[in-house]
C-alpha cells in the first residue's frame, strides 16, 4: 500500500502534464480555424 502512495505525486505531476499539452493543443486548433476562416 506504501507503493502506492509513493506513486501518487508522480501520477498528479503527469496529469498537469497532460492538461498543459490539452490546453496548448486547443489554442494551437483555434489558432488553425481562425487562419482557415480568414481566408474564405
């Protein structure tokens, strides 16, 4: 059970990892569709 919780941290570092690259990817396909849009 010790293991565990040793492994939680690393869990939670990776998660906010995750989310950053989420919310970096969402700006960079906004970014595309405002491009596509402004070309028409």
């Amino acid at each position: 059970m010790e293991f565990v919780g040793l492994l939680a941290p690393i869990a939670f570092v990776f998660a906010l990892a995750a989310l950053t690259q989420v919310g970096a990817l969402k700006k960079e396909v906004d970014k595309l569709k405002e491009e596509l849009q402004s070309k028409k």
